[in-house]
C-alpha cells in the first residue's frame, strides 16, 4: 500500500489501483471507478487502492467491484461505515462529515444522490443515472 500511496501523491493523478499492475487514473470524481466496474471489473476485485477522496458513491463502486483495500486522504463518515460494513480495511487522514463539490459551495452531487441508499446496491442505480446525465451533457456540448 505504501507504493500506492507514494504514487498517489507524486505523480498527477486522482486514483493508484493495484491488482497485479499498478495503474494511475485521473479522472474527475467517480469516473475511472464506475468505467472500471462496468468495464473491466476483474481488475477491481481483490485489488489494492488509493484514493486522493472517497464519497459514499466511490465506496459504493469498490464494494460491488470487490476492492480488498483502499486508502484515502479524504473519506466521508457515511462512505466509511458502508465500507466497514462491507469489511473492507480501511485507511485514511482525515474523516468529514461530507464530501463537498469542486467549487466547495455545497455538498458533492454524488455524495447527495446516495445520502438515502442504505447499501451499495442501492447506490448503483442513482451513480448510473449520474453517469448517464454527464456524458449525455458532455456529448451536447462537444457538437
């Protein structure tokens, strides 16, 4: 874990998954999480991870793609207790109460859609959604 964690925080990335290879991600938010679980999600179980920030929907995406361990520097209260439920070790800085959006003007929009879901599986659906409503707003604007 030290590996990924030094990476982490030295080389310009969001995201060190360790399953055999170490790969380094940086995309925005829950992105590489979610694309990984969808698409390749036998690199995520089992897999070591680090993480810059962990809301309740990053949580929610390493406990149904079968994450073994994560560290973060940043996790919210409700993404610890779901993680911890699931039995997933966990190592962080710092513990907050939520996790705010990019501008720090309110609370992340993941975070908010699965403030109400009691498990992972409750999450998935409303993190599709989102991810949905992104790229479809992302395909606007690039025409």
């Amino acid at each position: 874990m030290e590996e990924l964690i030094r990476l982490l925080h030295s080389v310009d990335c969001s995201l060190v998954i360790r399953k055999g290879e170490i790969r380094t991600f940086s995309e925005r938010g829950v992105a590489a999480l979610y694309r990984l679980l969808k698409e390749e999600p036998v690199f995520l179980k089992g897999a070591s991870v680090a993480d810059k920030v962990v809301g309740k929907g990053a949580a929610a995406l390493m406990i149904l793609g079968g994450v073994r361990e994560l560290y973060t520097d940043v996790i919210s209260e409700s993404a610890l207790a779901l993680l911890r439920d699931a039995g997933i070790p966990v190592e962080f800085k710092e513990k907050v109460a939520h996790i705010q959006n990019r501008a720090r003007t309110g609370f992340c929009p993941v975070e908010t859609l699965c403030r109400e879901a009691a498990t992972a599986e409750e999450c998935l659906p409303l993190i599709e959604r989102f991810m949905e409503n992104l790229n479809s707003t992302v395909r606007k604007q690039v025409k």
